[in-house]
C-alpha cells in the first residue's frame, strides 16, 4: 500500500482572500445573474403590458414621487458607508467594521419604513389591472431584495461583535456583502424610472 509522500508544507498560505479569489465572491456572482435575470425579465413584462394598452397608465393617477425619492436619495446615499465599510473589512479594522454594520443596519430598517409607504402611493391596487400588477410586481420583488440582504446583514453585524467577528473569512463575508449591497441599488435605478417616471412622462404628452 502506497504512502502519501508530503512535499511543501501549506501551513504558511493564507485561510480567507478577497475578490475572485474568494469562493464567496463567486457565489455573489452567480446570484448577480440569477436576481438579475428576475429584474430583466421582469422589466421586460412591463413593456409587453404597456405595449397592449391604449393608455399607460391606464385611468389612474402615476405614483406619488415622495416616498420612492426619498427611498432612492437613502439608498444611493447609504453607498458612502457601504464603500467605507468594504475599505475596511479588507484591511482588517474590526471597531470600524463593527460601526459601520451598526449604521447600515439602521439605514436597511429606515428604508424598508420608507418602502412601507410606497405601495400605497402607487395609487392603484395589485388587482386592478395589469399595470396594477406589474408595478406592485416590481416593488415587491425588489422589496425582497432589500429584506433577504438586510437580514444578511443583521445577522452578519451580531457576528462581527463577537469573538468570530476576529477571523478572517468572516471580514471576506463582510467584504461580498458589501459588494452585494452595490447590485440592490443598482437594480432599483431602472425600476425607480419604470415605476415613478415613465407614466408621470407618458400622461404629460
């Protein structure tokens, strides 16, 4: 029976890595695709329905602008701490790491408040036709985006303030989360524009 023959001890290699080479950050990529895809195809449904209306939208009033605004100045205004807080965790700064968590984790509770005001300022119901639908359609489905990574997000700041919040691979954690915060917000950009926009644009010519 053959004996395995050892050749270069492994014990000096790092245990975590940022970026492509971290098994994380190929996992964030893969829901990139996967979430993106839903948003697309989605997005894609809202000009199929448009295009079999006569009027879009058709005998209601567009959305109030007030809550998706201030929900979209919050959300693009949350990327300052969200780039400090990427910054960090790959340079390994625990107490700023553990702030920063803190503070997004308030701003996803604020915006989630705001998003509570949202449905009804659509002004139509999610039965009432389908432009009803695709737009209760899209702010939902975003507004699952914003919940499943808040929770990530909860979950991931108890963590980092305990003693498991010093390992390696729990700053890469922080890291991908991080950068998954940067997909939740572009992805809003274009439903915001669909959903508050496009009719207010339509109706005015």
């Amino acid at each position: 029976m053959l004996q395995p023959r050892f050749t270069r001890d492994l014990a000096t290699l790092p245990t975590h890595a940022f970026s492509h080479r971290s098994l994380t950050w190929w996992g964030i990529m893969a829901f990139f695709l996967i979430e993106g895809t839903f948003f697309i195809l989605t997005i894609a449904s809202y000009f199929f329905l448009w295009n079999q209306e006569q009027a879009w939208p058709p005998a209601v009033e567009p959305p109030d602008l007030l809550p998706g605004t201030l929900f979209t100045i919050l959300l693009l205004a949350s990327e300052l701490p969200n780039s400090m807080l990427k910054h960090a965790a790959e340079h390994g700064k625990l107490r700023e790491v553990r702030w920063l968590m803190i503070l997004l984790t308030a701003i996803g509770a604020a915006l989630l408040a705001i998003r509570a005001f949202e449905f009804p300022a659509l002004n139509v119901y999610w039965y009432d036709n389908a432009y009803a639908s695709i737009l209760w359609a899209l702010l939902f489905l975003h507004t699952t985006h914003i919940l499943t990574d808040w929770v990530d997000t909860l979950v991931l700041t108890a963590l980092m303030h305990t003693r498991h919040g010093m390992e390696g691979r729990r700053f890469v954690d922080v890291s991908e989360n991080a950068l998954y915060w940067r997909f939740v917000w572009l992805a809003w950009l274009p439903i915001y524009v669909l959903i508050y926009w496009v009719p207010r644009w339509f109706v005015s010519t």
